[in-house]
C-alpha cells in the first residue's frame, strides 16, 4: 500500500477498535529479526509493516516485488495525526525523555488541535513498571499509542502487551519525538531525495556507526539472494 492506502487501512482499523501493531521496517530491523528468531515472531506477528527505510524499498524492487512507495514512519505520524482532527481521535505518547515527550505533547497539540493528547510517559521504566504503565495508558483509551523507545525495545514491548492495551493502532515511531520536540533535525531534503537520511544521522550521530554495519550486510544479503533466485528460475 501506498501511504494514502496505508492511512485508509489505519482509519478502519481504529473504527474496527481491534488491537493493530504497525511496524516501520528498515534494514536495520531486518538483520536483526534474520539473526533473532525473537525479533522475527514480533515482526512477523504485526498487523501491519510498512516500508520505511529506503533500503527496505530498494531490496523490493531488487526482489521482483516492488512496493507502491516508502511510507515513512515519521510522515506516517503525521498523516495519522490529521486523520485524527477530523475524528478527533485520542493519541497516547509513550517514549524519550521527560522534557523530549513533554515538549512533543505540547507541540503536537498546537499542530493539531483537534486531537486529544490523552496523555504522556517518558521511556524510562523497565519491566518491574510495565504493569504500571499499561494500566495508565489503558485509563486513558487513546486511539492511537506513539512509542519512541528505540526500535530493539518499542517493538517487542507493544507486541508482548498489545491485548492488554487493547489500542486500534500501536506504532513504534524511533526518533521522531526528538525531532517534533525541536531536539534533533530530521535530514534535509536533499538527502531524503537522494535516499540519504540514513547517512545524515550517522553524521549527527557518529556513535550509531556500530548500528550502521547491518546496512552492508543487508545489502549483500539481498543482492545474494537475488542471485540465487535468479538461477533457479
């Protein structure tokens, strides 16, 4: 699905009111779900993954089964967030630290004053709190949860309690409470064009360079299989 689609499949859900849990994939999450039968049962168990990373729409196209177009986690967002005026939609942030998440409910409500900001917790809470922060966020019957705790933590925790939390949409959202929030800038857009963001960060973040070596491998994986299949046909 395109975007457009990917919203459409979204607004159902929320009046479906049963549990969604969409994923943005990228390349990063790939590798590690091929090396983590873990990670791929919690890939594999969403409602929902979309192409996010440029990586993951040009392996589809080197694949034979192109996508319609990238739909990116943080566009995804805010599509989801003007959806949400016309339906005045509840929305729960869940994520970063307590001045990133407060400065982003603030934000976000001033951007759209027709959803509700139902209500916000930072990221900094482990199991022994999970309890805690579920029964919180279930009071307050958002229609949408936003989870910013990075992509090897946000995925497994939605998908361990997404029946609890019983919300029609649950999306991992990395960092884009950092860039909302004025923190961090997303990449400009000539390296969007040029499918470049991922390297712009690494620019920014130069410690996220260990994270990045899954990007060549991920490469030589797909161009390999491609190979194969390309001989057995």
């Amino acid at each position: 699905m395109n975007m457009e689609e990917t919203v459409e499949y979204l607004k159902e859900a929320v009046q479906s009111r049963r549990p969604h849990h969409v994923i943005t994939a990228n390349p990063i999450m790939v590798m590690t779900a091929l090396e983590n039968p873990a990670y791929m049962s919690v890939m594999t168990s969403a409602e929902l993954v979309v192409p996010d990373g440029t990586g993951v729409v040009w392996a589809a196209a080197k694949g034979g089964e192109p996508v319609r177009e990238r739909v990116a986690g943080f566009d995804l967002l805010h599509e989801l967030m003007k959806a949400g005026e016309h339906y005045h939609w509840k929305v729960y942030l869940l994520g970063s630290t307590s001045e990133v998440i407060q400065e982003t409910a603030r934000r976000l409500q001033l951007q759209y004053p027709g959803v509700v900001i139902a209500g916000y917790h930072d990221g900094f809470f482990g199991p022994a709190e999970d309890d805690e922060v579920v029964a919180e966020i279930v009071r307050a019957e958002p229609d949408l949860l936003f989870v910013a705790r990075g992509a090897d933590t946000q995925e497994p925790w939605i998908c361990k309690y997404k029946e609890q939390l019983g919300i029609p949409v649950m999306m991992g959202v990395g960092g884009s409470f950092d860039i909302i929030s004025g923190k961090s800038k997303r990449a400009p857009i000539a390296f969007q064009k040029l499918r470049l963001e991922w390297f712009y960060r690494l620019l920014k973040e130069p410690t996220r360079y260990k994270r990045m070596l899954a990007l060549p491998k991920f490469a030589v994986k797909v161009l390999r299989e491609k190979d194969t299949v390309t001989k057995r046909g």
